[in-house]
C-alpha cells in the first residue's frame, strides 16, 4: 500500500506519507477525486488501518500456523454464526455468511474467509487450500471481490470461469455448449426445451465473472441473455448498461441505464451513470 518503509498503523490520514497511495473515487462527481477518510479512534478496532502486504502476510501466516490463535478456537472463529431464523446473514451472493468478525464464503468447494473493506480492498483465506489472496487498490468501487477467485484460480485450476467454478450444474451445462457453438447462441440454447429454471442473480454473477476475466464479447451476450429472460427487472438492465461502459460502447450503455430509470424512477446510479456518461 506504501511505498515508504512506514510499518502499519493509525497516522496515514493525520499526516503527510511519502508514496502514500490515497483512496479515489468517481461516486461523488463522475470525475476521480480523493476520498478523505478519517476513523474516530472506537472504530479503530474494525476500521482505518493502514497496512503492506508484506504485513498482512506475515499476519496470515502466523493466524494459520497457530500463532496467535490454536487450531481449535480458529475454527470457531471462522464459523458463520446462525441467526434467530436459523438462516445466515450476508452480504451479498458472494459473502455469504458472517463469522466472527469475518466475513465468510459459503460453498461445498473451496470455502474461504475474508477481510473486506472499502469497496477497493480484500483479503480472501482459503482454509482448506492453504491459500492466501490479498488485493489491495486505491479505487472505491473496484470491488475485487468480483474477480479476486479467478486470481486464486492460477493456484487452484477448478476456480476458473472455463471450469464453470460458482455455476449450477444446469448452468454450467450451458457453459459448456455456449464454449463451443459460441456465445452469440445463448438465447437459442436457453429456449431450447428443457425447462430450465435460470436465477437472475446467478447468470448476472456469471456476466461479471466473464467480465472480469476480459471475456468482454462473452460477457455483454450473458448480460443480454439475462434481460431477455428477466425484462422486467432494473438490474439486468444495469448491469447490461455497466458492461457497453467498460468496454467503451458509450450509446448503448446509456440506453440501458435510460431502460433502468423506465422501471425504477428513483435508480440513483442509473441517474449518476447518465450524468457521467454525457
């Protein structure tokens, strides 16, 4: 996160750091500019710390190998807790569950544990693995929690989008037919008669991990494939409209995010996006 040989602490935003890398934005104007954030010290102990990753590895390194923590109690602490209503509480599809203080990931393959902070920060464990992933950017919104596994993936091949890592089976079914007759016949294979119930959110994830992945052709066709199946819904809508963005087709994504505000008046990032887009 630093340049300079300054060790992890609490100063970084009460004084002036060389080759300090500073947090941005394009939430607040459309344009990048610096987020000045400052912690009150009772926060302290969940939030604004600045570290390395040489650090941070040190200090995974010592968590796992029973350092500071025995084996036992490790487990527990990685534990998602289960709530009054018997179902465990997330914060999004991705982290699926909370722990201790930890974020956790929920999955019969490969679960892990995670840090995450700012929307631009993550540090993904992968227990069973023995794998460490940390990514750490100075951009508020580059959420690398949509692309941190596919980074994992070059240590642990099944976590790859081409092997269908995060699919259901009946997806990943027509992952495989889409990687050969091409990407562009994905709405002829989902009309096709199986009667396959698709879940918007799973093919929107799907979308993303191809984008991701800089599968940026195969990508904007899931997305369209999800309007198609789920017209009525904003987000597929915006999500459609976020990939013409990242790939440059200005025209189309702002149509889409126009199609967002049609179904949801009040969309604030349809509103921002279109402000930006100008």
């Amino acid at each position: 996160m630093f340049g300079s040989p300054l060790r992890p602490g609490f100063s970084h935003t009460e004084k002036v750091i060389p080759s300090q890398a500073r947090g941005y934005t394009y939430y607040q104007t459309g344009n990048l500019t610096t987020v000045n954030e400052a912690f009150p010290p009772f926060l302290r102990t969940a939030a604004g710390m600045s570290s390395k990753t040489s650090e941070m590895a040190k200090w995974i390194i010592a968590l796992q190998s029973g350092k500071l923590i025995d084996k036992v109690n490790l487990k527990i602490l990685w534990e998602a807790a289960v709530l009054n209503n018997d179902e465990i509480g997330e914060f999004n599809n991705y982290l699926n569950g909370y722990a201790l203080g930890w974020p956790v990931i929920q999955r019969d393959e490969h679960p892990a544990v995670a840090s995450a902070g700012g929307d631009r920060n993550l540090l993904i464990i992968y227990p069973q693995d023995d794998l460490s992933i940390i990514v750490l950017t100075n951009l508020m919104g580059a959420t690398p929690d949509n692309f941190i596994d596919e980074i994992a993936s070059f240590y642990i091949l099944e976590l790859s989008i081409e092997a269908g890592f995060g699919l259901s089976e009946e997806l990943d079914e027509s992952r495989k037919l889409l990687d050969v007759s091409g990407y562009d016949k994905a709405m002829s294979i989902v009309q096709s008669p199986k009667n396959i119930k698709y879940a918007e959110s799973e093919i929107n994830s799907w979308g993303y991990k191809l984008l991701n992945a800089l599968k940026k052709q195969e990508a904007l066709e899931i997305f369209k494939l999800n309007v198609f199946l789920f017209p009525e819904s904003a987000n597929t809508y915006d999500s459609l409209a976020d990939a013409y963005s990242r790939v440059g087709r200005i025209e189309e994504a702002r149509q889409y995010y126009s199609k967002v505000l049609e179904i949801d008046l009040k969309n604030q990032n349809a509103m921002f996006q279109l402000d930006r887009l100008k």
